[in-house]
C-alpha cells in the first residue's frame, strides 16, 4: 500500500483508505461480523486511514471501529465527523453558525466522539457540512482550534457541502483547515478547476468521498435495480437516475476497452491521479470489497492518454438532488 502526507499538518496515510458509513448502516442490511472482518483484512492490507462519522448509525460506524482497533489503535489514523445542530441539510443561507455549530454543542459533541471511539484524542474531526453564509463569522472553526490546543483534536476538518463544494475554499486560504473531504470522481470532476489546485498551495489534505457515485461506477447495476427501503441509494437514485447513471458508466467501460482496468479500478485510480489528494475512502463493507479496493494500489498509474479521456466524463448536475 503506497502512503500519501494528508497535507502540509498530517502525518502519512494509506492512499486508499476505509470508507466507514456503510457498516453504520442506511446501506442496506449489514452483519457487523461482516463489518469487522472488512476492517480488518482492510487493515491487513495495508490500510492505515479510516474515514466515519457520529450520523454513521448514530454512533454504530465509530463503536465498530473502536472495537477492532483495540489492539491496533497505533497503526491507523482515524477521522470523524460532526454533524450541526437540527436544521435544513445543506444549511440554508439564513442558517447562522453559531446556532448550528455552538461552542457548548461541538464540545460535548467531541467527547461523545471520544467515548464512542474508545480514545483520549481524535486524530481528525470534520465538521460534516458547511455553507458559504458562514464564511465571514468562521467560529466553530475558532473552538476546534481551541480544542486543537488541550489535545482532544490533532488535525482540524470540513466535508464539503454537496452543492456547493467551493464554498471551503476561503476556509483553506484562511488557514482554518487541516484538511478537506471533497466529493470527486469521474462524474464530479469541477473540484480540479479550484478547489484541488488551492488544497495544495495551501497545504490542506484532501480527502476524496464518493469516487464511485455511490456505487454507480462500480458498474454492478442496471437499469432495473431496486434497493431496499431505508438504504440511502434508494433516494439518490430515485426517479430517472438510476438509468441517467447506469447510461453513463457504460460509457466510461467504453473508454476504459484495452486498458486492462475494471470500472472500479479505473474510478479509483482516476481520483488518486491528481497530486492535491491524499487519500481515497471507498466503501469497504466485506473481506472481498476489501481486497479488491486495496490491491488497486498495486497497479500502475493511468496513462496522460487515458486520463485525458476519462476527462470526458465529466458531468455536470446541479440539479441531480432536487429532480432533473
């Protein structure tokens, strides 16, 4: 497994690492037997990165992990999320910070984050949305960096808003930010125009979300794929999405004819192709995803020629959440 510095402030981690909301749930049914054996044959592999957050299962994704990590807790660094307080999700442009994000909640918030993962310090907390209506009053960033100096945080964090990812970038030439998760994958490619360029002349760790769309660019499903009530898929692939998408990977196979990489692999190593980014989280939900997400790493970068088709793909959908 090659390692990556996750930004100028982190220390090294596996470039592909572990994916964690599925085995909180809203995934579909999931054994945790099956949970803790991914964890660790990820981590037998090399994996030294584990991405979850306090909404994965209210909890479960972060106890999971503290189980398994008992013994091993040295070798991995592990990142969670913070979600605001209750209200509009992404927040509105009326939302204020300082009543989503007060200093009293994020503070009982990161101890709640600490019980459930079983330490005395949180290698990377994420505030798990944003908006741009907080850039000018910035202070739940201010309290994570007070908690940053009594120890209880190492590394300080945002996840990108879906519709409005660029909205962090004033966050990182702020210095308010360790590190960034970002969505980006070979639909979602309008990151590399700013975001990712910014990541690194600041020095911020990026961290890339959704490189298979959700499972579309894994190229497992068809037009005709019905998931269970209750799995997160079943509402971002509602409607004439499902087929939109499938329609779309078949196209990316298309291009990948001849490379020798699968769907997957392809997806993976597209988002590892841009030097800003340091590690890539699939989700990992059984040994088998485990191996097959791990062992990407092994094989060889893509090509400038076959990058620069994939580029191609890129697809545009700022409506994708609200219908067409």
């Amino acid at each position: 497994m090659n390692s990556r510095p996750l930004g100028r402030s982190g220390p090294p981690v596996s470039e592909i690492g572990f994916g964690a909301w599925a085995i909180g749930g809203s995934w579909g049914p999931q054994a945790e037997t099956e949970s803790v054996a991914a964890l660790h044959r990820a981590l037998d592999l090399g994996v030294t990165f584990i991405d979850t957050a306090a909404g994965y299962g209210d909890g479960r994704s972060e106890r999971i992990i503290a189980g398994v990590l008992k013994d091993r807790r040295e070798e991995v660094l592990v990142a969670t999320k913070t979600p605001p307080t209750d209200g509009p999700w992404p927040p509105s442009p009326y939302c204020e910070s300082a009543v989503r994000y007060p200093a009293a909640y994020l503070r009982r918030n990161v101890e709640e984050r600490l019980r459930n993962l079983g330490t005395d310090h949180l290698d990377l907390l994420q505030l798990h949305t944003w908006t741009r209506a907080w850039n000018g009053r910035p202070e739940p960033f201010g309290v994570l960096r007070e908690l940053q100096r009594e120890g209880k945080v190492r590394l300080v964090g945002v996840s990108t808003p879906e519709h409005d990812q660029n909205s962090v970038i004033e966050l990182m030439r702020g210095g308010w930010v360790d590190v960034v998760q970002v969505i980006y994958n070979l639909f979602e490619q309008e990151p590399a125009a700013e975001l990712l360029p910014v990541a690194r002349e600041t020095g911020v760790g990026i961290i890339v979300r959704v490189v298979f769309d959700e499972g579309a660019l894994t190229g497992k499903w068809t037009k005709d794929t019905v998931f269970a009530e209750g799995d997160f898929r079943r509402q971002y692939f509602a409607g004439d999405r499902l087929a939109r998408a499938v329609d779309r990977a078949a196209r990316v196979a298309a291009d990948l004819e001849g490379s020798g990489l699968t769907l997957p692999q392809a997806a993976i190593k597209f988002a590892l192709a841009h030097p800003a980014v340091s590690t890539v989280i699939p989700g990992m939900r059984s040994p088998r995803q485990a191996e097959a997400n791990c062992r990407v790493g092994e094989l060889p970068a893509l090509t400038p020629e076959l990058e620069g088709r994939l580029h191609a793909h890129n697809w545009r959908r700022g409506f994708w959440y609200s219908g067409k």
